[in-house]
C-alpha cells in the first residue's frame, strides 16, 4: 500500500489522481491533500478518501471547511505553513505534486526534505529552481518520477538503451488550438479561442500555455533538469495527434517512442506505481483507429515564447525562473482579458530583457527572481506600452 500527499488535488491533474487511487484501492491511500480555496469539492475529497489532513489557501476557507467536516477526523490548516505539512506528512511515501505555479515550489521542497518521492507535474518548479531541486533530490536519495506525459514517455523511452548513448530527446507539442493560424489570425485570436485545446483537457493556466507553446518552452527546462541533459540536445517536434508522447534517439540512429491515448491516467499510474505497471490504467489505443500520425517543425516565429525558454535556459541563473514567473503574470492578465494573446511573449521578452540574471543557491533566491519578474512584468503592463 503507497501513502499519498497530493498537492493540488482539485485541479485536473489532482482530480486523474484521484481516479487512479479510485481504481486500485488495494494499492493507494490518500493521506493528506491540499488544494486552493475550492472547498466544495475539497469537502467531497475528504468524505471519500478520508486524509488525516488538509490544507487550503486561506484561513477563512480552513474554517468554512472545518465546520462542514465536523465529526470526521482530519486536521483542516491553511497557508503556507499547512501546505508543508501536508506535503511532508509524515505517514506519506510518496507526495504528488500539481499545484499550478511558483505556489508549488515550496510545498514540493519540503516533500524533498521529509524524504518523500515527488510525482512531479508541477513543471513550474523545475523551471524555477531545477539545479537546486535536482541537487537536493540527489543529496537525500529521492527519486522524481514524472507525472507530464512527455517526460513520462521519456523516462520509459530512457530503460531501452544507456544514458551515455542517448544523442537527443525530442518532447513531442500537439501545436495548440493555433497551429494552423496566420500571424494576422494570432492577433486576432480570443480567450475563448485559446482555451479551446485539441486534444487535452486540462487547468486554464497550462492550456494558454499550450497555446502560445510556452507550456513546451517549460517542458525543454523541465527536461534538461530530470534527465541532465544540455538544451542543444533537446527538440521539439509538432506532433498534432498527441498518440507519440515523446521519443529518445540514440547515438546508432534508433529512434524509441512511446504511444498511448491522451490521458493523464496513464503518467500518473505509472509514477505512482513505478517500476510495475497497472492493468488498464488509461485507456488502450488502437493503432488501427488512430489514423495518420504527422509531424512538422514548431514555427518560432508565429510561437517566439518557445524560443525564449531556450533563450532563458542558455542565460541559467535566475532567467528560467523569470521567464516562468513573467508568463504566470501575463497569462493571469491574459485569462482576465486585461492583454491580448500576442501580449503574453511581448510582456515575457520585455521582462527577460530587463533582467540581469543572478546565480539560485537557495529557494529564497528563486522566490526573489520570481517576485521581481511579476513586479516587473506588471509595470510592463500596467505602462500601457503594449504592442497589441
Ligand atoms: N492538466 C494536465 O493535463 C497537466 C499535464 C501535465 C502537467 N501539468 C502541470 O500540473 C500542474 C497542475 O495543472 P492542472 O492542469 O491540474 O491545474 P489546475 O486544474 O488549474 O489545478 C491547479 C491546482 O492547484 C491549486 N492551487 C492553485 N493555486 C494554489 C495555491 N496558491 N496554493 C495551493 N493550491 C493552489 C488549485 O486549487 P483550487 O482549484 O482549489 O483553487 C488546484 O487544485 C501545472 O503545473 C501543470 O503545468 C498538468
């Protein structure tokens, strides 16, 4: 039986979480979860899976939730300090991380030191602080198992050859609702537009991301930290079917892919369960039905944000996190319809352009560039200086 934290455990990536403890009852058992402020379904959470504790954002949501959970035994806390220790509960082996955001660095942190295992979807805290997190994983002899489909398609393309043989990994992108969109149509392009993606059902924040490709700009930080792999040995194919999930070509030419249907059942089962895999986790896919399968260059012109997460991984320091914090604020601009599509890359270029980056020896440092990066990228948008 593994024992589970799950961090974020009302979102999309919380709630496929739940489905799989749901499934493999034997196998799973949630012991503590944390979540936002959504305490409706939160209350529903608790009632089912019965953790020994929880914790939200606020304290007035601690106390709505209290009260509707009175009789059962859990410990309901609130704000930073209720999150680390729902993540590094003590009766937890394994603790999932899918709070969207910065907002997961330090709850995820605080797993790593309790000594639990990280089913990481969280990409943003990689990006943030990935040598720092990586370094910390590698001192107390955690394992970081990736709940993202691509990397979880490459950890597994990873168990068919040696590392040293490896020459590149390519993270496969759907492209997004605006693949095939002009650069005029991109202008034009609509909040309502944006958040409908192809292929993937997921949180807001990510599926803008995929919209402007920044969610795979991310990914490539994200990979470079989980597999110690340089950028220059990092690609990115548009693959529109998302069936490949990501490939690994090795050094005699042999290229391993992994296929399956879209679903995040399957990357979550099996970091949950590694190295054994659970019978009908996700749904089978047929080949037979699935059609062609096509592939094509991403377009960094028509999706700069791409390029400017190579941009950041090159500078190192502080500019990943920068990137990623100046993206969380102009995408939360963008979701309240305050900027335009195209606003999002100029705000994040504009703030990259201004920063100068600094070493991250601690979390404190990444939180600091993280900070800075929002504050900057709010004056760039509140200066009315936009392009768009
Ligand atoms: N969705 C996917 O298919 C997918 C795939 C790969 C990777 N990921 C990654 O997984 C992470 C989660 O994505 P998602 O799509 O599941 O997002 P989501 O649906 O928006 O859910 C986000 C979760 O984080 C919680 N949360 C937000 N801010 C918080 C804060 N300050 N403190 C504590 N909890 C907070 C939310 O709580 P409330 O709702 O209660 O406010 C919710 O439970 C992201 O980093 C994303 O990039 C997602």
């Amino acid at each position: 039986m593994k024992r589970i934290s799950l961090l974020g455990s009302t979102g999309s990536i919380g709630r496929s979480t739940l489905s799989v403890v749901e499934k493999f009852p034997g196998l799973f058992r949630v012991v503590a979860l944390a979540a936002g402020n959504n305490i409706d379904l939160l209350e529903k959470q608790v009632r089912q899976f019965r953790p020994l504790i929880v914790s939200v954002v606020s304290p007035a949501s601690a106390e709505s939730l209290k009260k509707r959970c009175s009789g059962l035994e859990v410990r309901i806390l609130s704000g930073i300090e209720g999150m680390i220790q729902a993540a590094a509960v003590e009766e937890a082996d394994v603790t999932v991380s899918a709070i969207v955001g910065t907002a997961g660095l330090v709850p995820t942190m605080a797993a790593i030191r309790a000594g639990k295992d990280i089913a990481l979807a969280n990409k943003e805290v990689l990006v943030t602080a990935g040598e720092l997190v990586m370094a910390e994983c590698r001192d107390r002899n955690i394992r970081i198992l990736p709940v993202d489909s691509e990397h979880s398609a490459i950890f597994q393309c990873l168990r068919a050859g040696e590392n040293r043989d490896v020459k590149r990994i390519i993270l496969t992108a759907s492209g997004g609702p605006f693949r095939e969109y002009s650069k005029k149509d991109l202008a034009e392009a609509t909040l309502a537009q944006a958040l409908k993606h192809p292929n993937w059902n997921m949180g807001k924040k990510i599926t803008i991301d995929s919209a402007t490709l920044m969610n795979k700009g991310l990914e490539v930080i994200e990979a470079r930290w989980l597999f110690d792999i340089g950028p220059e040995s990092i690609s990115v194919l548009v693959h529109p079917q998302s069936i490949i999930h990501s490939l690994v070509e090795y050094r005699d030419g042999a290229l391993v892919a992994q296929l399956g249907m879209p679903d995040m059942k399957g990357p979550i089962a099996y970091a949950l369960s590694y190295p054994d895999r659970l019978p009908e986790a996700a749904p089978a896919l047929d080949l037979a039905r699935a059609g062609a399968l096509t592939f094509e260059e991403p377009d960094l012109d028509r999706f700069p944000c791409l390029a400017y997460a190579y941009d950041a991984l090159r500078a190192g320091g502080s500019m990943p996190a920068v990137l990623s914090a100046a993206n969380e604020t102009a995408v939360g601009y963008f979701l309240e319809e305050k900027i335009g599509y195209g606003d999002i890359a100029l705000v994040i270029r504009a703030t990259m352009d201004a920063h100068n980056p600094a070493r991250i020896s601690t979390v404190e440092d990444a939180l600091k560039a993280d900070l800075w990066a929002r504050r900057e990228a709010e004056k760039i948008i509140e200066s009315g200086k936009l392009g768009s």
